[in-house]
C-alpha cells in the first residue's frame, strides 16, 4: 500500500513512471493539420494560392527571358503599378488626370442607374406578359428581334437622341440588362407550383393578394437569377461603352492608358474590374441562396 502511494499508480505509466509522457502540444499540432486539410475550403484555398504563384513565376519567366514582347510587363512591376495606383485612388486634377477610384465609382454610377432602370421596367413587364398567354404572344415577336441585338449597336442611336455621353452609356446599360430580367420574370411567374395557385383560389384571395403572397415570392429565385445575370451583362459592357463614349470612367482609363502605352496600369485595371464583377455576382448570388425555396 506505501508503494503505490509512493509511486501514484502502479504499473506501466503511473504517475511517477520514468518514460516520458507526450506534451499536449505535440499530439494537438498534427491533428489540427490533418483536420484543417480534410476542409474543402482549405485545400480549395492552398490550390488557389498554388495556381496564383505558378502563373506570377511562368509570367514572370517569360517576361525576363523575352519569350513575350518587350511592351508586356513583369508581375512585380504590374504590382508596383498597383501600388501607385491605390496610392491616392480619389485625386482629381481634371478628366485626363483623375484616380483609379473616381473612374470605378463613375462606372459603378452609370451601371447602377441603367441596371435599377431595366429592374424597373423588366420585372412589372415581366409579370404582366407571365400572367396573360394572349400579351406573351403579342409581345414576343418584340422581345426575340431586339434581343440579340448588340448592344453597342444602340450607342450611336442613344448618342444622336440624347446627345449627351452620360445619358448614353446609362441607355447602353439599360438595353443590355433589361432582357435577362425580363425573361426570367415571365419563366417565373409562368412556373408557378399549380398547387400554389389552386391553395390561393381554395382561400378565395383577390387578384393583388395573389400576386403579392403567392406568385411574387415563387418567381422571385428566377427574378434574381435574372438580376444576376444582368449585371455581369452590364458590368462587361460598361468597359466597352467608356472606351468609345470618352469621358471619366474605367473604360476610359484603360484606354488612355493604352495610349500612353502604359500596360501596367492596364492590368491593374482588368485586375480591379474582375474584383469588382466577382464582388457583384457573389453579393446576388447570396441573395439568391436567401430566397429560393428547395421543396423536399
């Protein structure tokens, strides 16, 4: 009885054993590794910083070896660029002379008014052709001739109507997000759950009690879908636009700074219109997610 309380616990690893016991530390530190890397989003993370450093060396590599011409710039020098850039993004010392942000912001503005324009006609349009067989038929013929139209085809009408460049990108951006929107209200509205429907008419509710409850909140994942859509379609043309129309916007940088043959800049500038899209599409696709209803 002594011994035991002398050496704590008997046998093999008591208490007083001479063999060394394993520290906390070293059994916790492969473990949380090896839990870390089982995560999707770690190992898609490692993969994306892997990818990102196997074009910056081939990149890099090409350009110091001339594989590429010689107006092509370094990584290292388009993060330098990036740096000035961001610097002081807000200065403005005219139209040829303003920062990075105050192009992306006047973009942004242009993309938005257009973009909140189309919202604004497509989705009550979008409802009202959904709901009648009769107007879909009508309008139709309407909606697949001007659809696949260019939409930069309409910048020289827009700028002999309006005549003003602002005014005109804003009608560019319209006529291209409008279309998206527009078919995926009616495919909305016009795949409506019947049941949903017959519930509403069991519970004898008027036409705008119908639309609000039942057909509004239905149709609104393929709405959003739409809006998805539409701005990507927007954001991508807003570029174009502003290289033909002038004036302050990215487009508008990307192209003086190809005429000063500052390529530099110009990946910075494609860098910062990818961040910004991806930015966009993720903010609609959360709201997608929030809004659709997956039956079971």
């Amino acid at each position: 009885m002594r011994g035991d309380r002398l050496t704590g616990v008997s046998g093999r690893g008591g208490l007083y054993s001479a063999e060394p016991r394993p520290q906390p530390s070293e059994q916790m530190v492969p473990t949380a590794v090896a839990q870390l890397w089982k995560s999707q989003a770690f190992r898609a993370a490692a993969l994306f910083g892997g990818l990102v450093l196997a074009l910056w060396a081939i990149w890099e590599a090409a350009v110091r070896l001339h594989v590429v011409s010689q107006l092509v710039p370094a990584p290292s020098e388009v993060a330098a660029s990036a740096v000035e850039l961001l610097k002081n993004p807000f200065y403005d010392l005219g139209v040829n002379d303003a920062g990075i942000g105050l192009h992306l912001l006047s973009s942004l503005r242009r993309v938005m008014v257009g973009f909140a324009l189309a919202v604004a006609c497509a989705v009550p349009a979008g409802f009202w052709i959904g709901m009648s067989p009769v107007i879909a038929k009508a309008v139709d013929p309407f909606v697949q001739v001007l659809r696949p139209v260019s939409p930069l085809a309409w910048l020289p009408i827009g700028l002999a109507v309006l005549k003003d460049a602002d005014r005109t990108a804003i009608f560019v951006i319209f006529i291209s997000s409008v279309w998206p929107v527009l078919l995926n209200t009616i495919f909305g509205v016009r795949n409506i759950p019947s049941i949903y429907l017959d519930v509403s008419r069991t519970l004898e509710a008027g036409r705008w009690t119908t639309i609000r409850k039942v057909i509004w909140p239905a149709a609104l994942p393929s709405i959003l879908t739409g809006m998805r859509v539409s701005m990507g379609i927007a954001w991508l043309v807003i570029i174009a636009a502003e290289m033909m129309i002038g004036g302050r916007g990215i487009g508008y940088f990307i192209w003086n700074e190809w005429n000063n043959l500052n390529l530099a800049n110009m990946f910075v500038c494609i860098l910062l219109i990818g961040s910004v899209g991806m930015v966009l599409d993720r903010l609609f696709a959360y709201l997608e997610r929030r809004v659709r209803y997956e039956r079971s």
